[in-house]
C-alpha cells in the first residue's frame, strides 16, 4: 500500500527565505510522485511531479523537488519565498504508472512573514 | 481556456436531506474524478470516470454516495440523507486521457458541503 507523511502542518519562513517542505512516503512498488499547490477558496494546482525520470524536479513558480529514494523522500523546496506563495501544499503518491489514483498527504500550510 | 468549474460553490443543508453537487470538466478530457477534502480525513479519492468504462467506484464512503457522468462530460456526485460528517470541501478534477496517474489532473474549486 502507499502513503504519504507530510512533516509539520504549518510552516512559517520569512520573505526572501528558503522554504523547505518534507514530504515522505511508502510505497511497494516505484512511485510517481507529486507535488499540489491550494490557494485560499481554489482548487489543486499541480505544481511539479515526479514520475521516474530526472530525480530533481523543476515545477512552476521557482519550486523544485528532489525524489530520493533512499531516504524514501521527496521533500519541496524554492531558494527564495515570495508573499504569493502563502498556501496550502499537499503531497502526493501514485503506485506507478498503473494506476490513476492519488493518494494525499495531509497538507502543510506555509506562511511567509513580510 | 475554461477550466474545470464546480456548482454551487458553497451548500448548507440539513441533516437527512439529499444534496446534489456538479462538475463540469475541461472541454476533451475523457477522465474524471471526484474527492472529499474534510478536516478529519485530509483528501480522499472517491470516484473516477473514464470514458465510457464502468467507473472506479472503490472511494465511495457508504452507498448514501452516487455519481453519474451523462454524455462523458457533466458529472453529478449525490449524497442521499446527508449526514453531518458528510460536511467537506468536494472537489472535481478531470485529465485529459486518464488511466495514469502521469496524465495531469486539473482541479476545479471545490463545492463546501456544510450538513447542519
């Protein structure tokens, strides 16, 4: 079966800090995996995803993810925060390339301090 | 173009009442799905179309939970004697093949369900 931790429901950084989020996951067979973005009253947007090619990702909006599998992680990252990027971010897993289903993390809310 | 579009965005209804949600997809995306996303539980699949194949019935909490796709476009989740832990936020997505998880899911905003 698979799952997804999501490490810390609130994350708060600073403008012009790095934003770190951790995503960890479980998985029998290799993943694909995904990273979603939700602003305040909208829906998922993807913002970047991994499915078995380069293991450092580049998604949209300066965001980039790195699968590593030996760590069984695949945490977020962008070098620097912006106000916009105040959001919620869920992670997600998928069992390969066999199945359409994803499974969701609980979500990591990230504040940015002006 | 228009994205995925979900009605009525907001729903209060009473307990043991029966509610109807709609999603209209992206125009030419054969695949279709339907989650919950409440407090409780985070976000769950619940159903998925593809086509004209049978539907992914497999996330549907309890048989108070329906859908139907008419035409392979407009989808309808109905919950039949609403129940209060029914209350979440229901969003619809649609992708333009389906069948992977590779072929991009396109949310739309979600309809918050509030049973009373």
């Amino acid at each position: 079966a698979q799952s997804v931790t999501q490490l810390g429901s609130h994350v708060s950084v600073s403008e012009g800090a790095l934003v770190l989020l951790r995503c960890n996951y479980s998985s029998s067979v290799p993943p694909y995996l995904f990273w979603y973005v939700q602003y305040p009253n909208q829906g998922l947007q993807l913002l970047l995803k991994y499915t078995s090619a380069a293991t450092l990702v580049k998604g949209i909006n300066g965001f980039e993810a790195e699968f590593k599998k030996s760590e069984t992680s695949f945490h977020l990252t962008k070098p620097s925060a912006h106000m916009s990027d105040a959001a919620e971010y869920f992670c997600a897993v998928s069992p390969g390339d066999s199945s359409y289903k994803l499974i969701f993390g609980s979500g990591t809310r990230l504040l940015v301090r002006p | 173009g228009a994205g995925v579009s979900q009605s009525p965005s907001n729903k209060v209804t009473e307990k043991g009442k029966d509610v109807e949600l709609r999603c209209d997809p992206i125009s030419g995306h054969t695949a279709l799905y339907w989650y919950r996303q409440s407090l409780g539980q985070g976000l769950e699949f619940l159903i998925y179309f593809q086509g004209n194949s049978a539907p992914d019935k497999s996330g549907l909490p309890s048989d108070r939970f329906s859908a139907e796709r008419t035409g392979g476009s407009v989808s309808t989740l109905t919950i039949q004697r609403t129940q209060q832990e029914d209350s979440a936020v229901y969003l619809c997505a649609s992708s333009l093949r389906g069948g992977t998880s590779t072929d991009t899911q396109y949310f739309g905003p979600g309809t918050r369900l509030t049973v009373l």
